[in-house]
C-alpha cells in the first residue's frame, strides 16, 4: 500500500516514536515538498527521523502538479495538507494521511480513502506492532501536544 501524508501525522508518530513502524502498513509513503518543508524547519527528532527514511527511500518527496487545486485547498486549509490532498489526487495512493477534520472532509469529498495518526496507532495496535495500553497512547500524545478529546479518542480505540 502507498500512502501520501500531511505534517501531522509524521510528527505525531515520531514524537511518540511509532514513525518507524509505518513501513509495517506501508510499501511507500509520500509527502508534498510543502510537507517537507514545514516539518524541516525545525531541526528536533521530527525532521531528523522524516530525514532518515528520505534518505531510506520509503519517503518519497514529490511534486505536485496541479498548483491551482493546492491554491483552492489552500484558501481554507494549510499548504501541508493542501499539498497532501492534491498530490494523492495526482498519484491515487490507498490511503492519504490527514488528521485535521476539515482536510479530511476535503479529501474524501475528493474521493480520497483517508486516515490519520489514530488510525495508524490502531492498525498497529490490531497487528501487535505497539504493546501499550489506550491509555498509555493517550498520555503519550497528550504529552507531545497531539490535540485530542478522551471522547474521540475513546470512539477511536473501541474494541480494541
């Protein structure tokens, strides 16, 4: 499976340290050269491990094409997930990786397949990659400024 990602979801990832486990779901991931750029701006444990799987080969950077689409996106959203939802309309990944609701609803008003940080944590969850507890996950991005209510987190992890 590829899949195209926004900021969000790699930070968040490589904060709690499951970024290296997205190769478990993934063949490929994608990232906008705009994602690039807003998650190097900040030399931290974020960019350096976004940089190790650049260098890797398992992200890819890509341009995309159709700058007037990123340009109507990027009236109501940021230029990251602009980028993201433009280029997965460009290259058709399985999944586009978003964790803003309104760039979400974009996406797949798009006819774009869409998960997120949480979904990742929970397909690594089903698959035994991650051997935490919900509520140590939930301390955990808490901890790295990951904005989420218990609620949706709670919906989230349900049966699991």
């Amino acid at each position: 499976m590829i899949a195209v990602s926004n900021t969000s979801p790699l930070m968040a990832l490589s904060k709690i340290g499951y970024v290296v486990y997205l190769h478990e779901l993934f063949e490929r991931v994608c990232i906008p050269e705009g994602v690039k750029l807003e998650i190097s701006k900040k030399d931290d444990e974020v960019w350096h491990a976004t940089k190790k799987l650049i260098e890797q080969g398992f992200v890819k950077v890509k341009t995309v094409k159709n700058i007037s689409l990123v340009q109507v996106l990027n009236q109501e959203l940021g230029i990251g997930e602009s980028e993201a939802i433009a280029l997965s309309t460009e290259i058709k990944p399985d999944f586009v990786l978003l964790d803003d609701l309104e760039a979400r609803l974009s996406a797949r008003s798009s006819g774009l397949r869409v998960t997120g940080t949480l979904g990742i944590i929970r397909a690594l969850l089903r698959r035994g990659m991650v051997k935490e507890t919900p509520k140590g996950i939930y301390e955990k991005l808490r901890s790295v400024d990951f904005w989420i209510t218990k609620d949706l987190f709670s919906k989230a992890f349900e049966g699991l």
